[in-house]
C-alpha cells in the first residue's frame, strides 16, 4: 500500500495537533448549545472519531451517508444521499462533519437537505478544504487543512474504497490511478 504513495501532505503528527486545535474551539462555541454531530459516511470516520474525543461537551452523534455516483478521481456532480434522517433536528445546532470539501456539491446537498427539517443552525467542519475547486459558493466554519488541488487519500479518504486506513493524507502515484 505504501508503495502507491507519491508525497505525504499532512502527517499524523500534524493531523493529531489540529485536530485538538479544532476540537478546542468547537468545545468554546457550542458550549451551552445543543450540538448535533452529523458525520458524512464513509470518508468523515477516522476524522470524526478522533475530533469528538477532543470535544468536550455533551452531544449527540450520527451519520448520513453521501456518495457522487461510482469509482472516480474527480466528481461525477450527481450526489446521492443514501440514508434518511431518523433523528431529531427541528432546533438543534448542527455541525456537518465531512474529510474534504472539493467542488462543494456534496455539502450544498447536504445542507440543503438538513434546513428541511429546520435546525437553529448549520456549521460544517471538513479536515481537508481544496478552494481552487469550488463550483458551488460553500465555505467551512471550521478547516483542518487547505490542501493542493491534488487527489489525496488517507485519513479516511479512499480511492476505489482503498487506503482509508493510512494514518496520514498522501497524494497517490500518478500510474495508480490513470
Ligand atoms: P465535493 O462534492 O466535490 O465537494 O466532493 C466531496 C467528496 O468527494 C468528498 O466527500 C470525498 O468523498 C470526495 N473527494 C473529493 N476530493 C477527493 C480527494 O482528493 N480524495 C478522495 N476523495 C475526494
Ligand atoms: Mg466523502
């Protein structure tokens, strides 16, 4: 697996440290509200497991699950969002928890499909952030990293549902996925 991998951009280390930073101010502005953590399946859980251990508040946790349609390397611009809400949002501060925000359709979905069910707020906290990739106007409250317009995985990000599992976010050998 290791073998596959070009540059690492972001290594455990830094994530660990920024991950604290973030979990730390999340803690100071929601203190006093009523936080609802949804996590964006599958990319967002080594990211969400490690961020709602730094957050130190009572809240509650659960998972949607987001895709853009098949194997690829860049979005296919159709989202799917493959899991209902059977939660309760109607007056809770909510928080989107997502491992990248790249062309921002997946969150502009995302978000639009939460305001239906008329939360008191909406943030969103994605490690990674790739700007220059914007199509939708979509901004994080809270950023982990802006990261290169390079395709990356690690941290739980995938490609082709492989390298998930590597402790930091790498970009991948060119030969790989052409
Ligand atoms: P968006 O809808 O274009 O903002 O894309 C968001 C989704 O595409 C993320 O949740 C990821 O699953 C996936 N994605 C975008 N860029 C990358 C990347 O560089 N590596 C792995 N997945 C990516
Ligand atoms: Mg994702």
């Amino acid at each position: 697996m290791r073998d596959d991998i070009k540059d690492i951009l972001f290594s455990s280390g830094d994530i660990d440290k920024r991950v604290k930073e973030i979990g730390a101010q999340i803690t100071r502005d929601y203190t006093g509200k009523s936080l609802l953590i949804i996590g964006v399946l599958k990319g967002c859980f080594v990211f969400l497991a490690d961020l709602a251990r730094c957050i130190d508040l009572r809240c509650e946790v659960r998972f949607l699950t987001a895709s853009s349609y098949g194997f690829r390397s860049a979005p296919s611009g159709e989202v799917k969002i493959d899991r209902k809400i059977d939660f309760e949002v109607d007056g809770r501060d909510i928080l989107i928890v997502e491992d990248i925000l790249d062309s921002g359709m997946t969150l502009s979905t995302l978000r639009e499909y939460i305001m239906e069910c008329s939360p008191a707020s909406i943030g969103i906290c994605t490690l990674l952030d790739k700007p220059s990739r914007r199509k939708v106007p979509i901004q994080a409250d809270y950023t982990g990293f802006l990261c290169p317009d390079e395709f990356v995985v690690g941290y739980g990000l995938d490609y082709a549902e492989r390298y998930r599992n590597l402790p930091y976010v790498a970009s991948l050998k060119p030969e790989i996925y052409s």
